[in-house]
C-alpha cells in the first residue's frame, strides 16, 4: 500500500507545478475586478487664455485641483464657447497626483455680467463627463455638476476663475 501511496503523492505533486495553476497576472487580475461607483467631488482654480476670438472664442484653460481619487491634479481642456448663446462645451484629461489621467468632456451655460468695460465676471454651470484614460482609470466612467466663475479681460480673453463639483464615478 505504500507505494500505491507515494504514486498518489507523485501525481498531485507533478499537478501543482503545472503552469496552468499559476497566479493571474495583474492584467488579468484588473480586468476581473468589478468596477465600483464612488462619489466625486472637487474644487479648482483656472486661469484662461484665449486661443480664437469670438463669436466663437476658443480657451486654454489650466485647472490645479484638490479632487476625491485624484488627490492634487492638473488639467488643461480646450473649450469652445459661443459668446451669442452662452453654450460652453471642452474636452481635456485631468492628471492625478500618481500621474494616472482621466478624461473629461463639459457642457453647459455661461452668463457674462460686466464689471466694466473691459471685465466681466463670468458664472458657468453644467456637467462634466469623465471616460477612460490610464492606470486605475483606464475604464472609468462618470459624471458631475459642475459650477463656477472666471473674473474675464474682454479685451485680452485672459481670466482666473474658481469651480467645483460633485458627481460620482466608477472605476
């Protein structure tokens, strides 16, 4: 019976070193992980340049943001807004304080209201879409109402403004 016993033995041992019960790797390991829907929030400061005059004006903005998930991140979105109907619309990529990116499309509203004849004060709201981009956010999805307002050079297009957000997303 001992040997019978030792040949048992054998096999099992000879099937546990096979390649086929090894530990996933950690692509494999992410792409069977569930993803999970987790409340956004953020504040950011901007400063605005103008790329395009109106009525079309087209905006470099620069965001540094204090962001839940992304922790100190940048961004830089180009933004169109037609100064006729207030529409704002932009797409960018936030960078998390790790370096993993998460892109980011907005649309919504601005009101201008003049401070004097060259500067305005600009007050926008909508809603931020957030889709793909790497590390953790490779398949991320998400959205959030996002408000604001940008104290605006009418003659340069240059301005520094304040937003935030809240929203939720998954990944």
């Amino acid at each position: 019976m001992r040997p019978l016993s030792s040949a048992v033995l054998s096999l099992v041992l000879a099937a546990c070193s096979s390649a086929d019960l090894t530990a996933p790797s950690s692509t494999e390991t992410a792409k069977d992980s569930r993803a999970v829907s987790r409340p956004l929030s953020g504040s950011c400061t901007t400063v605005v340049t103008r790329l395009a005059p109106p009525p079309i004006e087209v905006q470099r903005i620069e965001y540094t943001c204090r962001i839940s998930h992304l922790g100190l991140s940048h961004a830089v979105v180009t933004q169109t807004v037609d100064v006729t109907t207030g529409a704002l619309s932009s797409t960018g990529t936030y960078v998390a304080a790790n370096g993993d990116e998460l892109g980011v499309g907005f649309s919504g509203t601005a009101v201008l209201s003049f401070t004097d004849p060259t500067n305005a004060t600009v007050t926008f709201q909508g809603i931020q879409e957030f889709s793909g981009g790497t590390g953790r956010f490779e398949d991320a999805t998400g959205t959030a109402q996002l408000a604001g307002t940008t104290a605006l050079n009418l003659i340069t297009g240059a301005g520094t403004g304040e937003l935030t957000f809240d929203g939720a997303l998954t990944y």
